[in-house]
C-alpha cells in the first residue's frame, strides 16, 4: 500500500474535486431543508425568518428591541443589509480593513515560499464557503450556520483566513444574499479575523498540552465556530439595545443557541474528518506547513510499508 504525500499524485483524491462533491451536497440539504419547511407550511418567501417576526415564548419585542422599521429578511448570523446603523458599518468595516490588506501579505509570502501550497489554500477557502453556505433553520425562527474558518486557520493560520474569509463573504452576499455589502466589514470581523484567532488559539493551546491534531482541529473548528456567533451577537447588541446592551446581548445569543451549539460540534466533527483526508492525500503539504510533525510521516510510512 502507498501513502500519497502530495495532493497531485492521486487527482481521483484531490481536495478540489473533493469539496466540488461536498458543495453538490450542501445545495441538496438546502433544498431538502428548503422543501421541508413549506411541509411545515412555515414562511417560503426565503430560507430564512425575519429576526423580528413573533415567535413563540422569545421574540426581541418582548426584550425591548427594536429593529429596522423596514421589514427586511434575516440571512442567518451573516449580518443582513439594513440591520446595522450607517456608522456601525464604517466603523466596523475600518477596523476589519488592516487585517484584511495583512491577509493578503501573508497569502503572496506563502505562495511566494511554498508555491506548492496554492491547491490547499483553494481548499480552505473552499471548505469555508462550503460549510458557511450551508444555512439551517433555528428553533428560535432565525437560522444558523457552520463558519468553515477553523480548518484555514490551522493550516495557514489566522491572517491568511481573513483575506480568504473576505473573499467568501463577499461572494456570498453578492451571489447568495446571505449578508450584506453595507453590513460586509461587521461579517468580516467576526468569521474572518476573530473565529480564525480564537480557533487557532484553541489549536495552539491543545497541542501544547499534548493532544492529538485530530482533537486540536476538532476544538479549533468548535471555538472558531461559537466565536463568530457570540461577536456578531455582540455587534447586534450594540446597534440594538434600547432595553440595555446586556439585555439585548443574551437576547441575540438565545434567538442561536439553540441550534448553534449542535452545528458548532457538527462542524468539528466534519473538519477532524476532511482534516484525516488531508493527512493521507497531502502528507507532505502539511508536513512542510509544521501542522504535522516528522512523528505522522512515520507512521505514514510505517502503514505504506
């Protein structure tokens, strides 16, 4: 048995071919799910339900938050056009701005060293605008949805995930609506620059004390997951808290709990599983990335043999 080092040497297993077949199956669980609710007779007019709508037993009327006058529909914890004032925006989106312009630093001296890493870079960003993509319903009426940053996180580390996070986000709200072009610099600090630090810290820490990769990307996935969701419910607060900004904050994080936390270990698990892939397929990328030690290469070798 042969173990393949390099992504080229097995085009049946590459990760680009690989995520093509993954995002052929996210746009048949939205259909599914799409299909489902109008069973349900639930509101079809998008895949999503208007943050502001009635719900039963939690509505942000009852916590003493209003929203846009405007009814505008909701697209998941993506920050939707008109949900945040004009001055939230600039300001959000001049704090994302410098680690944007350093993201795109580090991707030229990454493939400027290793022009080799170009396809798993693809892949990463791939597997965010995959999983991102995948919106699910809440129980709360509102819908969540998995981020995808933890594993570009890992394997690239933080600054390159906030060019490639930018990227997907912006393709998402101009191809998808799922976000928005004012609301862009807010989305892009919480999935692009804070989900990225916070998963590879999770990553940095676990290796350290001395756990497996698997269960350093399964944590790194987990907490770039919720970190996302807790900033932009942060952001939400801080446009939206007529009843008091603490108010408002545990409001917008119960509207995703619910459903979040499930899809965050959901997310975990699927990254360890791509991330196992990637060690048989693209040994060798991830050897010379330092996410694997010279220890995986021989037990690689060891199994070939």
């Amino acid at each position: 048995m042969q173990v393949h080092g390099n992504v080229g040497e097995n085009p049946a297993a590459d990760p680009a071919t690989v995520f093509v077949k993954l995002w052929a199956v996210v746009l048949s669980l939205n259909k599914m799910i799409a299909l489902g609710r109008q069973c349900r007779d639930e509101p079809t007019m998008s895949q999503e339900t208007d943050l502001r709508a009635p719900q039963k037993g939690f509505s942000l009327a009852s916590a003493g938050i209003r929203m846009p006058s405007k009814r505008k529909e909701n697209t998941g914890m993506h920050i939707a056009e008109g949900f945040l004032p004009l001055s939230h925006c600039v300001a959000w989106g001049a704090v994302a701005t410098p680690f944007v312009v350093h993201g795109a630093r580090a991707i030229k001296i990454q493939l400027k060293e290793q022009p080799g890493s170009g396809m798993l870079l693809g892949a990463a960003g791939a597997f965010t605008f995959v999983l991102s993509a995948l919106k699910m319903p809440s129980f709360t009426g509102s819908s969540s949805h998995p981020t995808g940053t933890g594993l570009g996180a890992v394997l690239f580390r933080p600054p390159v995930m906030a060019l490639l996070g930018s990227i997907v986000l912006l393709f998402q709200a101009l191809l998808l609506a799922h976000g928005g072009i004012t609301t862009l610099g807010a989305n892009i600090f919480s999935m692009a620059i804070v989900g990225p630090w916070v998963g590879y810290g999770a990553w940095k820490l676990t290796r350290k004390w001395g756990v497996s990769a698997e269960v350093g990307v399964f944590f790194a996935a987990l907490f770039a997951d919720l970190s996302t969701y807790v900033v932009t419910a942060t952001q939400l607060a801080a446009a939206h808290h007529d009843a008091g900004f603490f108010n408002a904050w545990i409001t917008f994080l119960g509207l995703y709990a619910p459903t979040q936390l499930p899809i965050a270990a959901a997310e975990g698990i699927v990254t360890v599983l791509i991330f196992r892939a990637l060690s048989t397929i693209a040994l060798n990328d991830l050897l010379r990335l330092g996410v694997l030690d010279t220890e995986r290469k021989v037990e690689a070798e060891v199994v070939g043999s």
